[in-house]
C-alpha cells in the first residue's frame, strides 16, 4: 500500500507540482490549500507524512504544525516544511515546534525523495533526532542511515 502524503499548499502551481512530483514517486496525494483544512485533513485522514507550506492565508503553516504536534492524534506524523521563506529564524522556529525537515522552495525531486524516504523511515533505523538536520537544496547532502539499532554513525 502506498504511503500516504498530505500536502497543505495554497498556491495552486506549487500544489499541482508537488502533486504531480509526489504521484511519480509512488505516493498517495491528500490535498488542503489552507492551514485550517490541513489540520482537518491530518486529523480525519491520518496521512503518513505532511509536507507544508509556511505561508498560508489563513494561519502560518507553523502554527498549524504546533497545533497538529499538541494532538495526540497527529503528533506522531511527521511533517515537512516546504516554503519559499529562507531566513534562520523561520527554520529555528519550524524545527522547534516539531517539524521534522525544513526545504526552501524550489526543491528538485532528488531531495525531495530523499527527504521524505528520510522522515518515513522506521524509528528504530533513523540515526539521531530528525530535528537536527535542516536540508538545503544549495548544499551537497548526506544522509548516513545506520543500520545498527539507533547507533549514529557521525
């Protein structure tokens, strides 16, 4: 069975891009364009993964993520920021209400798949915590994945 993906974006080009993208990769698509339909959508749909926008018109994807974080129904989901806002403190602020990566807009398929295959992973096979690791898609990236239970390999 196909992961599922939840995609909160209100632009309606990026959205279509992303969905197009993800349905490639062999992903189930769950669309919402605004942070209030995201977090309804998380909650009735239980997808397995959320990729969101941080500007959104109705709330900031980051409050929506804190929200979806304070709920014991959703807060085992991880979810992506995927926005085109690129100063640190937007990052910082993502990654401490619990997101689990943080991608500036435009995000080429490679590191999107890698992203996604990343913050999908079992528990037991992910090395060190997800909230650490901030990707960019102007720097090389290496994800080291030990296959030792829960031993980083730094």
């Amino acid at each position: 069975m196909a992961k599922r993906i939840l995609i909160v974006e209100d632009n309606e080009d990026s959205r279509f891009i992303l969905v197009a993208t993800l349905r490639g990769l062999g992903y189930e698509t769950i669309e919402a364009e605004t942070g209030t339909k995201g977090v309804e959508k998380a909650l009735t749909e239980k997808p397995d993964l959320i990729v969101m926008d941080l500007g959104l018109p109705d709330i900031r994807g980051i409050d929506a993520a804190r929200g979806l974080k304070n709920n014991l129904i959703t807060a085992h989901i991880p979810i992506i920021a995927h926005t085109a806002w690129g100063a640190s403190q937007w990052k910082e602020e993502a990654l401490n209400v619990g997101m689990a990566c943080y991608l500036e807009k435009p995000v080429d398929r490679k590191l999107m798949k890698a992203t996604i295959e990343k913050c999908l992973l079992p528990e037991e096979r992910k090395s060190g915590k997800e909230a650490e690791i901030i990707f960019e898609q102007k720097k090389p990236m290496t994800l080291r994945i030990s296959q030792d239970e829960g031993k980083r390999n730094d």
